[in-house]
C-alpha cells in the first residue's frame, strides 16, 4: 500500500471538515452564542491539519483496492472524530463517549442522540450536529470524488466502497466524478425545495433547514426535544413524509426521469414498485391495528401511520408519536421495516429494498425448481439477468447483517439491559435509523447507556452506512500482507 495516497485523500477529508465547519459559525455569531469559539477552534484545527498533510504528500498513481478501502472508512473515521470537536471545546457532554457518539450518528445518517435537553444547545452547534448528517447523507467520500476528479480510476471503486447500493448504483455518465456531481446536485435541489417549503409553512428559516437535512438524508436530527411532532402541523408533517419517500428513492432514477422527460421509468422500476408497495402494506397495517378503540380521527390516524411507516422504512427515525405506545402488532409492523430500508442509491440504509427483491425472486425460483428440477432459470431484474455472483453476494450481506444484529443484541443484554431495548438499538443503529423501542423509543435517548455500549454501537453505526464489507474487510490479517 501506497501511504502516501492515502494520507494524502485523508487530508482532503479533513480540508472539506474543516471548511464545513465554517457554516455553523456563521449562525453561532449571528446569535452571538457561546460556542463561536469552540467552532472556530475546530474549524482551524481540522483544516491546518488537512492542509498540512495535504501540502506534505503526493498522489502518484492509481489506487489500489486495499488503499480504497481504508481511504473510505478512515475518512468516515477522521470525519467523527474531528467533528466531536465542537462538542469536546463546549464541555456540553460529561464524557467523549457522548461526543463521538452523536458526531458518528450524525455523519452515518443514524440519527440516535444522547441528548436529553436538544433545545438548551447553541444554534451553531445545532446547525453542525445537523450539517453533519447532510454530509454524510449523499456520502463525504462522493463529495470528495464530486470536487476533486482527477482522483482517477480509484473514484469508482471508492463510490462503490461508500454509497449505499454499492456496486448495484450504475454509473450515470462514463467518468464517476460526473456522476458524482450529478448525485449531489440533484441532492441540492432536492434540499432547497424542502427548506422553501417548510419556511413557506411556517417554520422558522433555522430550523426549516436543520429538519431539511435530517430529511433529505433520512438522518432525523431535530431541533426538538419531541422531533416533528413539536410543530404541530399536520401540512409540515405531510410534506415531511413526501420527502423522507423521496429521499429513498434510487436517485439515478431522478435523472433518468429528467432525462427522458417521462415518470415511466418509475412504473418499469421493480425495485420502486416493491419499495411502494411496503409503504402501502404498511400503512394500512398499521392504520388498522392502530385505529381500532383511538379516540383519535381517522385522517389524523392515517397521517400518523404514514409519517412513521415511511420515516422508519427510510430510515429518517423522525417521530411525530410515541410509538412506544402503539399496539404490539404495529410495532412489529415498525421493527420489520427496520431491516427493509430504502432503495438502492438513495440515502436511506439497512438492507435495501433492492436486495430484498433479489432474495424473493431467487426463493421464487428455488421453489419452481423443486416440481422443475431441469428448468433453466434466470433471475431477471427489470428486464436484465443478475448474474450468479451478485446473488451470491447479496445472501453474504443479509446472512452477515442479520448475524451481525444477533450478536449486537446478546452483547447489548451482557450489559442488563433487556431484549426489546438491546435489539432495537441495536438494529435500529445497524440499519442508521436512530430510536428504537422499550428504553430507547422514539422519546427516549441513548444517555444512560455506558461508554463501552456508546463505543460499540456507534462501530454498528459505521458498519450499517458502509455496507459492512468496507468496514470488516479490514480486520481480515491477510489485507495487510504485502503483495
């Protein structure tokens, strides 16, 4: 491995943290709050050191395969400790546990917080804790490839190590730094409709774009110490849900569309069709199970069912009601769409409902084979064969994540805490969704838990928004030998 590459795109990592830092403290001055200095320091310190290791290195090269994939997942790792900063200089959290907890939250779009009083924070460091999740939501690593293209062929394979989908998002334009740029500007305008629209509503500018951020990139920082629900509108909350929905669609779909001036590739997308399809399925689970006995109405039931179907489907975790609260069956409803997640390419998390959708096809085709032995059968996907391997490939991610949520949640119990609550965290940082049920419900926090618990599910976090393999590939001894 070439170290030298690979500090050299760390520096680069930790240039554009550095110089995203520069937002919050704009609004931190404009409030003159308390913690301009504390942003200003790390917005220093993060960036001299990126200069630094920038100015000291050279690129000379392609990338290699082992060097793409500890570029991707150091950098994840650099930006959450770098971004603690702010907290770490404000004092506001008793521990770094707690720090870098709700830094790598931020970052992976999780969205778990170990915050017990949101709304005591200065507006820069809420502006950061929610600027980070708009960062992470497209990727940092797609931002990186956006901004610097002459990154060469190594840009492929880190867009691949990164984005959610991973080798099954297509390229868009024949270099990926194009398609990179293509992704993050359709993930901007996706950004200033939604920030218009809220403060069209009503909502303050601050706040219409922190909750566009937790949005867009289905991450649910609010704000608020009771998320969404605080405002209180059934129309912000409606057009919160259409663009949690939005935000888990394969966005090459959005450029598709626009390209071919037709919605028709929506209708002859099988993966929208199954990802519309559970909303729908779900919704009305739910409306039923929840609706029976409520005092409540009928169109404030379907709303509230909605809006929590589609935020935990897309793994946003923004919540408008307890749901701690909600029939059993419901949550069950709830915990389900947990492992599903969001359509391949977009900025959702978990499984992925592409995957999902390979999986039903190939036990279909299974079950034909057993009264067909000597068919010759092709797994097909919107017209197109998906070869062996990928299906292959596919059953390794979702033997791995379910093996990976099993032992999270018999090391979450080790420490006391009982099955609901150790398994819904457990996943629900798994999949980036942020809370769960039982003591980590959507009004609860992860504050109580102890520093070893925080450490270890912000890896979970890590693991679930780098699709697992980026992540455990480097523990294999045999990656660092030479050769």
């Amino acid at each position: 491995m070439n170290y030298q590459r690979i500090i050299y795109s760390l520096s680069i990592i930790l240039m554009i943290v550095g110089l995203a830092m520069l937002l919050p403290l704009f609004w931190s001055l404009y409030y003159d709050e308390y913690d301009s200095y504390a942003l200003a320091l790390s917005c220093g310190i993060t960036y001299l050191i990126g200069v630094i290791g920038y100015k000291k290195t050279k690129r000379e090269g392609n990338f290699l395969s082992k060097e793409i994939f500890v570029i991707v997942t150091l950098g994840w790792l650099l930006a959450s400790l770098f971004g603690s900063l702010p907290y770490v200089f404000t004092g506001i959290f008793p521990t770094y546990a707690d720090a870098f907890f709700e830094t790598m939250s931020g970052f992976t779009t999780t969205g778990a917080s170990v915050l017990t009083d949101i709304e005591t924070l200065p507006h820069g460091l809420l502006f950061w804790r929610s600027l980070t999740q708009w960062l992470g939501g497209m990727g940092i690593i797609v931002l990186f490839i956006a901004l610097f293209p002459s990154i060469g062929t190594g840009g492929m394979q880190m867009f691949h190590a990164e984005t959610p989908g991973g080798n099954f998002v297509k390229k868009l334009k024949p270099r990926i730094s194009e398609t990179a740029k293509i992704l993050w500007s359709i993930y901007l305008l996706m950004t200033v409709t939604l920030a218009v629209l809220l403060w069209l509503l009503g909502m303050p500018l601050f706040d219409a774009l922190c909750h566009t951020f937790g949005t867009v990139a289905t991450a649910g920082f609010s704000t608020k110490n009771i998320s969404i629900g605080y405002y209180n509108s059934a129309a912000i909350q409606w057009v919160i849900t259409i663009f949690m929905f939005l935000a888990g669609i394969n966005f090459t779909l959005y450029y598709k569309a626009f390209r071919t001036k037709s919605l028709g590739v929506y209708a002859h997308n099988e993966e929208f069709k199954l990802y519309s399809f559970f909303v729908l399925v779900a919704v009305f689970l739910v409306v039923c199970s929840n609706y029976s006995g409520s005092i409540a109405t009928l169109d404030d039931t379907i709303r509230e069912a909605t809006f929590q179907v589609v935020s935990l489907l897309t793994t946003t975790g923004y919540a408008t009601v307890n749901y701690n609260q909600w029939s059993y069956f419901a949550q069950t409803v709830l915990v389900v769409l947990m492992f599903i997640g969001g359509c391949m390419g977009s900025t959702g998390s978990s499984i992925k409902v592409g995957r999902i959708l390979v999986l039903l096809k190939q036990a279909k085709l299974e079950l034909v084979r057993c009264f067909h032995p000597h068919a010759v059968l092709r797994l097909k996907i919107d017209g197109k064969s998906i070869g062996q391997d990928n299906v292959i490939n596919i059953l390794q991610f979702f033997f791995l994540f379910l093996a990976i949520a099993a032992l999270g949640t018999m090391f979450m119990t080790f420490w006391g805490f009982d099955f609901v609550t150790s398994f819904t965290a457990t996943v629900s940082c798994l999949s980036n969704i942020g809370p769960g049920l039982a003591l980590v419900g959507p009004v609860e926090n992860f504050a109580f838990l102890p520093d070893v618990t925080k450490y270890f599910l912000s890896f979970l976090m890590l693991l679930g928004r780098l699709e697992i393999y980026t992540v455990l590939v480097l523990f294999l001894p045999s990656f660092w030998r030479k050769g």
